[in-house]
C-alpha cells in the first residue's frame, strides 16, 4: 500500500510505500527536500503539512516540539503518510547543483585500517557505479541488525565513484561502531548501504570565492572528498585553506596527505593540522581549528566558509567565522550527530545545511 504525497511549491505528486519515509520517497524520485541528519535530530527537513495525516514516528522533541506537531509541522525524514498528504517546503535548490536521486547499493569491504587511536578507514567496493556530490554522504545498514542505520560522509573524489571510503570514529557502546565495524567487521564482508544524501557540497560554480575550511575529527571526511574533487579532478580553481583539529596528533590522520596535496598545489591548497590538548610538535598549530583560522584571518569579506564536527564544534566555529565579516549565507556545514545527540537542543537556525 502507498499514499501519494504532493510537494508545494513544486506541485511533484510522489508515492510513499508503507515502509518509507516522506523523505527517503521524495529523494529516491529525484524531488530534493532539505535534509541534514536523516534521523530526526536537526530539524533541517522541517516542512508544513497542509492536508492529510502523517505519523511523526521517532522525531525528536527538541527538533519537533509539542506545540509544532500541534500546528502541523513534521520532519520528513521520520514521518510517513497515513493519508494522501500535501506538504510545502523551504526548497532552496541552486540551479548548478546536480541532484543524484538515492539507490541502494551492495557493497564489498576491501579496506579496513586503523587511522588513527580510534579511527578507522573503511573502503567498500559497491556493485556500480555511485554518482554523487563531494560532501555527500550515505546511510550504511548495520550488519547483524534489524535494519538498523548509520550515515557517514564519503571521504573519496566524486570521480572514484566505484570503491567509497569512510573515516569512521569509535563510539563507546555505538552498534555501529563497538558493536561491529571496530569488532567483527572483516575483508570481505558485505555490506547495504543507500545514497546519496545531504547538501553539504563543494560549491564550485563559485569560483571566484577562496574557501576556508574547519574540520574536527572525522568531520575532516566530506572536506577531505571535496578538497579531492577540487585539486584532483580540476573542479575548482580558487584557494582552499583547510584546518584539521584534534586534541593530539595521535587524534589526527592523513597529515601527510594533505601535506604532500598542499607541496603539489602550492597556489591552491593551504594545510593547517591543530591539537587543543597538547604542546604541538613542529608543523602542528596550537589550539582550536577556529583558534588559528582567527589567528591567519582579520576579515572573511568575500571567502567561503565550511566546518563539518560535531554540533558544540560547529556552533564554535560559526561564531568565530562571524566575527570575521564571514556571514551566514557563505557558511556551510554538517553536524555529525550521535545516537547521544537526540537528546539535545539542535544546532545553530542561522547557518545552511
């Protein structure tokens, strides 16, 4: 069974099976709605429902309020239509973004190596090819779950479309991390995954705007996909200056990488590793990634800017791009929530997703 559900102002009719999610149905029928988390946590995928009845199903609270339900908003990327339903949403689609409609793929293992202490690279061979935008990222089926579903950013070049790689951080007690990928996963093994999803991207039809970027953690994964896609495919010909933190190298990866990028792209790439809980060694920068981007910048007047870490990191950050003249309509950004974080408030309204 299915019901139809039309999306305003773009008058699309789309059909959502039982099992799917307003969201997951519309992405899958190319008809883009903003999304940011996918699980209910951010509030990005917010829209009105002006006809018919939907189930909010695991929404959180803080991201669906009481009272929003009451006025009949929802959260695409948990309710599911018990009616024929119509809803209008906030989309603010650039006309230059590719939109790359969300399939499912079948994946091999073929890499998994530890990073750094608690960091794994995990590199999957998928059955075809996979079409997407740097920054993107998909959502990985659990093995030996129920169905159960985690999303992580594509760390590779839009170009390496076959084999996708992923920067993974262990999460004590997370069913995808301890209870598998840093457990029993193996070479091998195979894995269902979907995509892609997200609008956290390499806006490279604005070329004539420098970039400065802040990543935390394995929030370094979308920006490491589109400083790749930038320099190694020739998609973009500005400046990018990347700041990288974690609170001690042993927390940081591909530092040479980056390094070797920046010695062959002098005039286009500027690197910057940062530890905040230790005397940095020689070639590291002290403090916060925010920290020293404020030390390097006066004013952001004309720059771009992108941060990807967790929601405190990024709230962070967005302060420190502002008080550079850097304003909310040239910042980006991707939380990397938890399972933890759907309990808390949701991040900053002011900045895009």
């Amino acid at each position: 069974m299915s019901h139809t559900v039309t999306v305003e102002p773009l008058g699309r009719e789309v059909e959502v099976a039982d099992d799917q999610t307003i969201l997951e149905a519309c992405l899958r029928a190319g008809v883009w709605l903003p999304h940011s988390c996918t699980h209910g946590t951010c509030a990005t995928c917010k829209v009105e429902v002006l006809d018919g009845d939907v189930d909010h199903g695991e929404a959180s609270s803080f991201a669906l309020m009481d009272f929003e339900r009451e006025e009949g908003k929802t959260l695409t990327c948990c309710a599911r239509p018990q009616t024929d339903v119509t809803i209008e949403a906030d989309i603010d689609v650039d006309e230059e973004l590719e939109i790359h409609p969300v399939e499912d793929f079948t994946g091999t293992i073929v890499e998994l190596s530890d990073i750094a202490h608690d960091i794994k690279r995990l590199r999957i061979e998928l059955d075809r090819d996979l079409h997407f935008n740097a920054g993107q990222y998909m959502r990985v089926i659990v093995p030996g779950t129920d169905g159960i579903d985690r999303t992580w950013s594509m760390a590779n070049s839009p170009s390496e479309n076959r084999i996708i790689e992923f920067q993974v951080r262990n999460v004590p007690g997370g069913v995808a991390t301890d209870g598998w990928l840093f457990k029993d996963a193996a070479l091998g093994d195979s894995v269902q995954l979907s995509g892609p999803y997200g609008r956290f991207v390499l806006r490279t039809w604005e070329e004539e705007k420098p970039v400065v970027m802040l990543g935390g953690g394995t929030g370094l994964a979308p920006l490491a996909s589109m400083v790749k896609h930038a320099l190694l495919d020739e998609a973009y010909d500005g400046h990018i200056t990347l700041y990288a933190g974690g609170r001690t190298v042993a927390d940081l990866y591909d530092v040479d990488v980056f390094r070797a990028m920046e010695e062959e792209y002098p005039d286009q790439f500027t690197f910057h590793p940062c530890v905040s809980a230790e005397e940095p060694p020689e070639g590291y920068r002290a403090g916060f990634v925010s920290t020293a981007m404020e030390e390097d910048f006066d004013k952001l007047t004309g720059y771009q800017g992108y941060m990807c870490g967790s929601p405190a990191m990024v709230e962070g950050c967005l302060k420190s791009f502002m008080s550079r003249r850097l304003f909310p309509r040239d910042i980006f950004h991707e939380d990397f929530f938890n399972e933890g974080d759907k309990q808390k408030g949701v991040g900053s309204p002011l900045i895009k997703r």
